[in-house]
C-alpha cells in the first residue's frame, strides 16, 4: 500500500555483498564498464517509476545491448543467486519496477530493436525495449498497427507491456496485450531458453504464454516478442458527448455497450479533469462547465460506419447529453484524444503530486461506484479526478496532493483504500492493466482467498523456484503456504 | 452438487489412491487419449447459470452447463457467448474450457483462453481455487485462468466458469461461394480475401464432402459469415461478390459443420502460419486422398484446417501426422496416440506445472499423453 516517498542517502559508494561484487564484475565483463551503474547517484534515475510513492534503489544496474548480453547477464546472476528486477521504460504505475539493495536492475531499453515485420502475417517480432509507439510507427507503412496502447505508449516498452498485460483505450474492442502476444523467448530466471507459444501455428498444452504475460517479470525475462498487428481501419469516427451529471454519462455507456455497436475506444473524463485539461497547453476544446466528457471512437470498414455513429449520438443524447460533437476531421480528432491521453500530466499541474489509481468494476455498476468515489472525495477532502476506460468499467480515479504535507497524505491514502474497497464491493477487482506491483499487495487478500494466492504461488516457483525474479512483488509472501504452515523456517522469510 | 461435492471427491481418490477421469456430460470432447483411471466424476449435475447481469455483458456458470444452456439464458437478451466448438449444444462450459476447444466463430473473437474473465477450480490437492472475476479486465495477479483454460483437467477440475458474452448482431448473413482449391489459385484467393474490405465473424473453406453436407454443392467451398448493421453487410457482401459466384446460405449452416463428424472420427488440427493456409491445406488433402468419408474445414484467417477421418483409417492419419505443418490430434484410436501424438506436456515447466497442482496424479492421468505411474 502507499507510503511516503523515503529519502534515499546519497552516499558516493555502497559496500556490496561478497555476491554482488562478484556478480558486478562478471557483468561489467558481459557488457562492458559502461553499461554497468553502481553508483548511487547514478542509480536515482532507477530508484522509481511512474508510482511517486515508493522509492527504492538497486544495488546495480545493468544494461545488455544484445540478446547474447542479455542471455549472459541472466546467467552470471543465476550463478550467483542474486535476484534482478527487469525493467523497461519504467513508466508502470505499481512500484512493480523497483529493486531492493540486494537486487540488480536489468534495463532492458536498449534492447529496442524490431527485429522483423511480416506484414502478410500481420506480425512483428521485436526486443523487449522496441517502443510501443515506435512499432505502430514502423507497421504504419504496411497499412497495420500494433493495437494496445496504454497512455505511455510514446515512452513504454513492449517487454514491459507484456510483462503488465497493458492495456490502453482501444483495448475495449481490440483486446489487452495478452491477445496480441503469439510468442516469446523467455530466458527463466535459472538460465534456461525456452519458447512459450508458437509462431508455426497453434501450441498445444498448457498455456505457458498466457501464464507468463502479465507476471510482472516475476517469471523471467522476455527475450523477443511475437505479437500481432492489426489491419488500421479503414474509416474513424471520433464523437465528444457532454454531460451535466456523470451518471447520465455512465448511463450512455451502459447503452451504447448494450446496442451492440463495439466501439473502438469509449473513454470518460469528469470535471475536475475537464478543467485541469482546459488550464492546461493540452487544451482540447472541452467544455468547461460539464459533469463529465465521453469520448467515443467507432471503426472498422467505411460501410455501415455513419448507421453506427448516428446510433451512439442518438444514444448519447437520449441519456441526457447537452451536446455531442463528432470530429470533422483528422486535427479535431487528434485534438479531442490530445486532451484524454495528457490528462495525467495536465492534472500534475495542479498540484505537485498525483497518485494515479486503477481498478475494473461491473460496467453496469459505473453509475453507483463514481457517486461513491465523489462521496469519499468530499468526505476526505481530497481532489479527485476521473479519467477512465468506461467502455470496459476500468477507473482511474486519480488523486492530486502535496507529498510535503502529511496530514494531506495521509488523507489521500485513506481515500485510496475507500475507493478500492468500494469497487470491490461493487463486484470489481483491484488492478485492470496497472498490475499489483508492491502497491497493490495488501489489496490481493481482498479478492482472492488464501488458497488462489498460495495457488499463485505454486506457479511462480514453476518458472522461479529461488524467487529472485522481482522477489517481494504479485502475491504477498505471508500467502504462500510453506510460509503460512512453518512461518519460523528460514524457508519461510523467502521473498514471494 | 456443489463444488465442495468436487473437492471432496478429488480428496478421497487422492486418499484411494485412485485416478479420476473427469467428464462433463460425457457426450462429446471426449479425448480419445487413454487415461488411466478407476473412478469417473461426472460433472453433469453441478449446472446452472450463477449469476448473469445483461448490462455487464458477462456471466457466471456451472461447469456442466450445457453450451445450449447458455443460449437460451442469453438468447432472450439478444447476447451470446461468442464459443462453438465442434459438436453439439449438449456439450458443457467446463469440457469446452478444459480442452480450449474453439470453432469457426474464434476467427472473430478468440478461442476460449479470450473469452474466458475468471473459474473456480479445483486443484488435484483439494484446493478451491478461484481465480481471473466476473469483469472484463483485469490483471490482478498471475493468470491461473490462462492456465487452468486448456489443461484437460489434469491440473484442476474446473467447477464454475465466468465468460464474457456479445451482442447479437442486426443482421447475421452467411454465404458460400465455390473456390478453385488447386494450391497457386487458392493461395491467391486467401491472400485477397485477407486485404478486402471485410471483416467476417468466420470464413472457412469446406471440402467437397462437407460442403455437400450443408447443401453449398460438391465442390470446396468458401463459407464467409457476415455480420454487422445491414448496410455494413450490404456492402461487404457486395466485395464478396468480385471474387466468385455467391450463394445465401442458411446461418444454420454453422451448426450443420460442427455436427458433421461421426463421434468416432479420427480428428487433427493441422496449422501454420497464415500465409501458409493454402499449402497447408494442399498437404491435408492429398494426406486424406481417396479415403471415403474424409472431411475437412479451415478457418483460413487463422490458418487452420481441421481434419476428419474415419477411426478404420490409421494409415492417413500417419499421414497426416508427417505433414508440414503443427499436427494436433483431438481424437485417435487409442493404440494410435501413443505412435503419432508425442505429448505436449513433456517439457520440463510443464511437468513442473502439473507436479504443484496435482501431486498425486489423480486428475485425468494420461489425457495428456504424459507418462503415468502404473
């Protein structure tokens, strides 16, 4: 759970365990001097990722150009049973890319290249580090994209977004990442190559690759990836509703879903994210005075498109919207999305921290949940902002502070487990593409029973029987069963 | 029955010392792979949807609810769940995600593994296990989902399962058109069909024996279902109609398919990447070449091509087993598996996998093809 941010000493040097300076040595021989960072100013910039609350440093780290770098540096560390954390752009949003002082940093970031598009396929085969947006800019020229696109997209990696199961807001009609990904070599924390999935047609038997996206890097490190890529649509139809009462928003979503049209993306901001957007140089032409925004986009083939469009304005209107505005064009297009997708940054103008929050409820229970996450704002006294993938009922309410003042810190972190309380008593879950990370931990026993986790814990020990792959991280250590039944045993202070 | 039933039964076979085959109704999707067991624990009486909410677009059943279930559960809200495997209605939820079994319509929407948001399992130590939930996105946790989808049981008996379910479309249009299947011909035809402005739910070729099946003529045909608002359709229909002479098929026709083979058919999935389809299916024919009885669909999106044969005909199945392409056998005669069929559960994470949930090899023990303890 969240807790301030801790001061991190800025001592010149740290003494390594007699481990660790054999692990950094042998990885400064795999990848050379410079790509080795032990340092602890140098290590600042490894200490965090896009979470503020949790600050965490490594004990080194490393950075393999090659696949053969990255294959050697996996093994030194198994040698030397010293645990690592893999790490992509580093923009996650659940502490999940955090090292403690015993672990190694693997970053992957330079391991970017796409290795391969093969557009009569409709894939591509690329490093971990490959950019997402970079893939989607290298598929354009085929006509075809890479579909997944969570807000970070300019920055993240695709090793990162697999390891997060990513979202983004064509995921509504496109699928998560988890549905994109077809293979992968995965170098398992032991040292072993294997390949999950297959690029030859189906794979038979368990389903090692649906159990490895989405593992936090708790189950190894992905050496390439093998995803898919999507045909661009033909025609895009982007509509702004506006709405003087957020329910009646939540109302139009239910309806749209309802009347069969799959849009491509349905997103809904509410007013203190309107006016944050609006003050801000990411202004979108929003008005100023709604409730909520819906931005619904509809694609896909050019026939039957305009029938479609028609029938989510008719629908956005008879749910109380004051007006609904389509795009006339490409730039009002891009202008609409602009203000959605920098909505995080407009809002950190607002104060200096923002806890970006996310969670998936019942999409019919959309209504109820926001009435409750206002009632808790006000009762906290906190800001509370609400930028979300409506279509699939994945919030993020988002709360905006100043970490310096801790009696309004501690406000927040009440209002946090509030709202998470509340959607899972909405019938929800805690995490819909953020992942548990090291800040949603505490929250797993509250929507899975103690034998789910320890089940967790079972498949973690197939891939990781030592636990040195992102070790504390998914599933709280007290879960698992060797610990519950002899938590004296040295076994048992194993990390999960 | 309830799933306490499940685990109590999983418990004393572990205590008996005696393997379980675990069946839904035990009407269909039976895995012709022997499995070495005493008991049977039939699933057939722990059925019922749990919990179903229309606007949420997803619901939660028994394990051995029947997928004809469902469809009169959803039919009424014009919903459905977006899975056909081959066979009949009367088969189970929990068989169809126990065997990932997927049909023409996973072209559009996935197979199992994309369909399926949560399941209560229970593991081989007698564990209730209740993973994934009841919403549509989620990534809280490790994907015990994913796992459990597709096992065969053999790591857990799959006792409720959760789905998300889609709207019917307005208009639901399937047309067939006859193809010329000679390998330059019909691999330029899928290369076509894959750049036109289309966007089928399903598009599958039939063999000639299938085709005549479902009343599309005598020859390999195209089935291609269209769906959408009716202009959408209007449209795509007239595309369809620049590759060949096109004929309006009953959308029955779709369940006439997944009928069509005799429950003791010898069943492959021959595939390969897609571009590859046509090769593909030139190989599985000539494989198959003069038995009587043979059939063959693919869904060529997906480069896929299932393949059918009489159980008296081992020799093709050889044969079949030999081409270029991921051979996976759904059903053999049981001296057959063994020759043909390596296990796909062989390799060292796998076995692992099965070692931690189910320690006493009491859950379909042999489904698999993995080596069994006498």
């Amino acid at each position: 759970m969240a807790m301030a941010a801790l001061p991190i000493s800025e001592a010149a040097s740290v003494a390594l365990s007699p481990a660790l300076e054999r692990a950094a040595s042998r990885l400064a021989s795999i990848v050379g001097p410079r790509a080795i960072l032990s340092r602890p100013s140098e290590l600042v910039t490894y200490s965090a990722d896009g979470l503020p609350f949790y600050r965490k440093r490594p004990a080194l780290a490393v950075f393999p150009e090659t696949r053969e770098q990255l294959i050697a540096v996996v093994r030194a560390l198994a040698e030397e049973r010293v645990p690592f954390v893999p790490r992509g752009a580093g923009t996650g949003l659940s502490g999940g890319a955090l090292a403690e002082n015993d672990a190694v940093v693997i970053g992957l970031n330079r391991l970017r290249r796409i290795i391969s598009i093969d557009p009569e396929n409709r894939r591509a085969v690329v490093e971990p580090g490959a950019v997402n947006a970079g893939l989607t800019r290298a598929a354009s020229e085929y006509g075809l994209h890479y579909a997944p696109d969570p807000s970070s997209q300019t920055a993240c990696t695709i090793g990162g977004n697999v390891a997060e199961n990513a979202g983004g807001p064509h995921c509504l009609k496109y699928g998560v990442t988890l549905n994109h990904v077809i293979a992968l070599t995965v170098i398992l924390p032991d040292g072993e190559l294997v390949s999950l999935g297959s690029t030859e047609g189906e794979r038979d038997g368990y389903d090692l690759l649906g159990a490895f996206v989405g593992s936090e890097g708790c189950f190894g490190v992905a050496v390439d990836v093998t995803v898919r890529l999507v045909k661009n649509p033909e025609s895009v139809r982007t509509l702004l509703a506006d709405y003087t009462a957020i329910v009646d928003a939540a109302r139009a979503v239910s309806a749209i879903i309802a009347s069969g049209v799959v849009p491509a993306a349905m997103e809904m901001m509410d007013g203190p994210t309107i006016r944050a957007v609006e003050a801000s140089i990411y202004a979108a032409g929003y008005p100023v005075d709604a409730d909520a925004v819906l931005l619904v986009e509809l694609d896909g083939l050019a026939a039957g498109l305009e029938e479609d469009v028609a029938l989510v304005e008719r629908l956005c209107r008879e749910a109380g919207a004051r007006s609904v505005r389509v795009a006339r064009d490409e730039a009002e297009r891009a202008r609409l999305w602009q203000g959605r997708k920098k909505a995080f940054g407009a809002m950190g103008r607002i104060s200096p921290d923002l806890v970006v929050q996310d969670a998936v409820v019942p999409r019919t229970r959309l209504p109820d949940v926001l009435a409750e996450i206002h009632r808790i704002a006000q009762e906290t006294g906190v800001l509370v902002c609400n930028v979300f993938h409506a279509g699939d009922g994945n919030l993020h309410p988002n709360i905006a502070y100043d970490a310096r003042n801790p009696e309004a810190t501690a406000r927040v972190h009440h209002a946090m487990r509030a709202i998470m309380n509340a959607c899972i008593a909405a019938g929800g879950t805690i995490t819909g593409e953020h992942g548990v990370g090291l800040d949603k931990l505490d929250y797993m026993p509250l929507v899975f029973t103690d034998d789910t986790l320890d089940a967790m814990c079972r498949l973690r020990d197939v891939f990781d029987p030592e636990r040195r792959a992102n070790p504390g991280k998914v599933v709280p250590v007290r879960s698992c069963r060797e610990w519950r039944m002899a938590p004296n045993t040295r076994r048992g202070e194993l990390p999960a | 029955m309830t799933s306490s039933d499940v685990r109590d039964a999983v418990r004393d076979a572990t205590a008996a010392r005696a393997p379980l085959r675990i069946a839904g109704r035990g009407t269909w999707l039976h895995a012709g792979r022997p499995v070495n067991a005493t008991r049977t624990l039939s699933l057939s009486d722990l059925g019922g949807v749990v919990h179903y909410e229309p606007g949420d677009f997803t619901l939660t059943a028994r394990a051995g609810t029947t997928l004809g279930e469902l469809t009169s559960a959803t039919l009424p809200h014009r919903q459905f769940l977006a899975l056909d495997p081959f066979g009949d209605p009367s088969g189970t939820l929990g068989a169809t995600v126990a065997t990932a079994a997927s049909g023409p319509l996973a072209y559009a929407f996935g197979g199992p593994r994309d369909n399926v948001i949560g399941l209560e399992v229970v593991t081989g130590d007698g564990a209730i296990v209740r993973c994934g939930g009841r919403v549509v996105k989620n990534v809280a946790g490790f994907d015990l989902t994913r796992l459990f989808t597709g096992a065969w049981g053999t790591l857990g008996v799959i006792t409720e399962v959760s789905v998300r379910l889609r709207a019917l479309p307005a208009v639901d249009e399937t047309y067939a058109m006859a193809v010329d299947d000679r390998p330059d011909q019909l691999s330029a035809l899928i290369a076509a069909l894959r750049v036109a402005s289309i966007a089928p739910l399903a598009m599958d070729l039939a063999s000639p024996l299938l085709a005549s099946r479902v009343g599309a003529g005598s020859t390999t045909t195209l089935l291609v279902r269209l769906a959408g608002n009716a202009a959408s359709v209007r449209a795509q229909r007239r595309v369809l109609d620049t590759f060949g002479d096109v004929h309006d098929m009953p959308v029955d026709v779709w369940n006439i398919v997944r009928t069509a083979e005799p429950a003791s058919a010898i069943v492959a999935r021959l595939s390969a990447r897609p571009s590859r389809m046509a090769s593909v299916w030139t190989d599985a024919r000539e494989a198959m070449a003069g038995v009587p009885g043979a059939m063959m669909i693919a869904s060529v999106g997906r480069g896929i091509a299932r393949c059918v044969l009489p159980e008296t005909t081992p020799d093709a199945a050889r044969r079949l087993a030999r081409c270029d392409a991921t051979v996976i056998f759904e059903q053999l005669p049981a001296a057959l598996w063994k020759e043909i069929a390596p296990s796909p559960v062989s390799d060292r994470l796998s076995r692992d996998i099965r070692e931690r949930f189910d320690p006493a090899h009491v859950l379909n023990p042999g489904v698999l093809g993995e080596a069994v303890a006498p």
